[in-house]
C-alpha cells in the first residue's frame, strides 16, 4: 500500500450542477444534505492526523422526471486518481463474477440463438463478459481505460482490447450489440453518454445497460448507498423519460438485489411506446424524507450499541471501499476499535485517508473469540452473507449488523 499525498485532498473543489442531468429543469432546493462528506476508496500506508478527504454533498430529486442525482462533482482525476477500485478485476472477485455471470444470463435472455456481427462493452474491466460471449460474435470489442498497456494481453481470438475511455476512441463502425455495465452513474452527463451510445449502432442494434435503481435504494432504505462516486440515480420513470426522447423503446428489464438492487435493462431503437410506464413509481419528497429517517433510526439503533462497548474488544469485518460513508452515518470514526479486519494481504496495516483506525489481516488476529464485531462491509447483500458465514465460524462473542438488511 502507497503513501498518499493528503494535501491535495484540502478544500476540495467541485462543479456545482444546477439542473437535472436528464430533462434538465433547475434543480431547486436539496432534499438531503450532507456536510463535510466523506470520499471514498482511498487507503494509505500512514495515518493521516488531519481532516481531508470531505466536501459537502447534497442529494436532488427531480420531480418531473423522476432522477435522482448529487449535487457538487468532484473532479475525475482526483475521484479516482488514488481510488483502490480502478485496480479492481471482475474475474478476481467473487461478486463480480456473480454479478457478470447474472449479467450475462441477462443479454442471453434478448440475444436468443442469434450470432452477430459484432458487440461492444463500454467500461469493460478484464474483459469477463465479453469472455462469456465469445461464442455470441464475429468480433468483440471492448473499451476500458484500465486496459492500456495490457492490449494484447486481452485481445485474443475475436476479442479487441482498447485501452481508452470511451469518449476519446473513434469507432468506425456500427455495432450490433452494445453492453455497459457499472459505469453510467459515474457519468456527469449520462444523458449525453447514452446519446452517443446509441449512435454507436444501427436501427437494429440491442442495448444492454446495468447500473443502481434508486427504487430499491429507497425500498430498503439504504442512504448509506448514496456517494461522491455515483453521481445520478436513476429511476425507472428517469430511464423512461430518457429513452423516450431518444426515440427508443425499453424491451424489458429486471434487478439484481444482491448487487446494490441495480437494474438491467435491454432497449432499442424503436416506436415511443408506453409498455412499461405502469412499473414506474412516482416518489415524493415527503416519501423519501419517511424513509431517510427510518434509515436514521436503523442507524441510531447501531449507534446505541456501540456506546455500550466501552469495555469490550471491537473489531470491524471489512475494509469495504465504503466504510468512510458508514463512518459517517454512524458518526463513529472507529478509532476505539482495536482494528478494521480483512482478508485482503494487500490491505493490512493500511488506513483509510479519512479515518484513523487501523487495517490488519484477519490472520494476525487472536481474540477473536473475545471480541465484539461490527461487519463493517454491507454495500451489498452478497458480502453481509459471506462475512456473517465466516463470522460463525470464527465464534466472536457478538456480532453487529449496521442497518439490519442481509
């Protein structure tokens, strides 16, 4: 693990967004604030004893179409310049091989028997479900900035590697099939993003697209599921409103609800029809502002237990690129846990650049059977599960779920 360079994380600076990134009306006033919020993703080899790495955030949501974003941007180089998750690989992980191989079940269920010509996946990462789809196409091609340099590493048979984002790769062609999974609620302006997606293909071109539901965020009550990273939440009625101003009809969708409730969704060019348009939900702010303070009361609960451990050995389950977010919700920077716990070598004896607990390797660990846990990785249902799996095994004395949703 690297020494970061804390001083560029001071008084960082955003771009305000003043409209809805979707049907544009002014944003108005936020229905969440949140002060001094944490960045997330960024581990150091050293304490950091001063306060960096926070920027107030706010959260919108649009009541003509239905979107949900945040408000202050922080710039890209910065987001991800020491950001541990662009080193991530979906084949290396096992919920990125659950939720490519769900992914993959997905487009299957649209591309039925058919071979095509060619299919492009925008934000690939190693390439894992284009692997799935060799048999699928001609040629297959994808794009992902993580890729430079490793070309011919990933361009094997009928796959082509590019090491580029997409905005700054020319295509000469028109694809049949075109994928982008996880990468759309990291984009400023995903309605200009999705614009040139579609003109990447022909009239009879299939879209595969997958990122977070805002409905499921709210079903569950999950704010803990909003950050600096994911700029736009859609909807099902903001994703309606966008395809049907594109001229594109929604062929069908469903949500994974181990992988952060996203959504999956297949469309094409096509009639301006109202087939779904029954699904979507229409949410208030009032709505949303009930279920903010059922989440905060979830939270309080957690809170309360902590304070009564003043005594005991804690520890937290996890190092998840989150923690900084539940730390903040919490209002708790785990400096009286004796550690964060994980079974990533590459973590161990790291921080994070906002919080002063310390990272050790599960295995340095001894009195386990002593202590008190907190699993401290929850993004996802899939991992609550494995790490309260584990956790029996290993016999704590107690063990701690945030928010109570595995």
């Amino acid at each position: 693990m690297k020494k970061i360079n804390s001083i560029k994380y001071k008084n960082i600076p955003v771009t305000i967004r003043e409209n809805c990134m979707i049907c544009e009306k002014p944003s108005g006033a936020a229905l969440l604030n949140f002060p001094d919020f944490p960045m997330t993703e960024i581990y150091t080899s050293e304490r950091v004893k001063t306060k960096v790495a926070v920027c107030d955030q706010s959260f919108h949501l649009c009541t003509r179409c239905g979107h949900g974003q945040i408000q202050n941007v922080i710039d890209v180089n910065l987001q991800y310049g020491d950001a541990i998750s662009y080193s991530f690989r979906a084949s290396k992980s096992a919920t990125g091989r659950e939720s490519g191989d769900f992914f993959v079940g997905f487009l299957k269920k649209y591309m039925g028997k058919k071979h095509f010509g060619s299919i492009l996946e925008l934000g690939c990462n190693d390439m894992y479900v284009l692997q799935a789809l060799k048999g699928k196409a001609r040629k297959l091609v994808g794009v992902d900035p993580i890729l430079k340099g490793k070309e011919k590493e990933y361009s094997q048979d009928n796959l082509v590697a590019i090491g580029d984002f997409f905005e700054e790769v020319k295509f000469n062609e028109k694809f049949d099939v075109i994928i982008c999974k996880d990468t759309l609620e990291h984009v400023d302006d995903p309605k200009g993003f999705v614009k040139k997606v579609i003109e990447l293909g022909n009239d009879d071109t299939l879209y595969f697209f997958q990122f977070p539901l805002l409905e499921t965020l709210l079903y569950n009550c999950r704010f803990d599921q909003i950050f600096h990273q994911h700029l736009s939440y859609f909807s099902l009625q903001s994703i309606l409103y966008m395809l049907t101003e594109f001229g594109c009809e929604l062929e069908g969708y469903t949500i994974n609800h181990n992988l952060w409730g996203a959504i999956l969704i297949a469309f094409k060019k096509g009639k301006r029809t109202k087939r779904f348009a029954s699904h979507a939900k229409d949410f208030s702010r009032a709505d949303i502002l009930n279920r903010y303070e059922i989440f905060k009361t979830s939270i309080l609960m957690t809170q309360k237990q902590l304070q009564l451990l003043e005594s005991e050995i804690v520890y937290g389950y996890g190092a998840a690129l989150m923690l900084p977010v539940l730390s903040y919700h919490l209002g708790n920077d785990f400096s009286s846990f004796n550690s964060i716990l994980d079974e990533d070598t590459q973590k161990d004896g790291a921080y994070y650049i906002n919080l002063p607990v310390k990272i050790k390797h599960v295995s340095k660990i001894h009195d386990i059977q002593k202590a008190v846990i907190l699993v401290t990785a929850i993004s996802t249902i899939t991992n609550t599960r494995r790490i309260l799996a584990k956790l029996a095994d290993l016999n704590p004395k107690k063990i701690l779920v945030p928010l109570h949703t595995f």
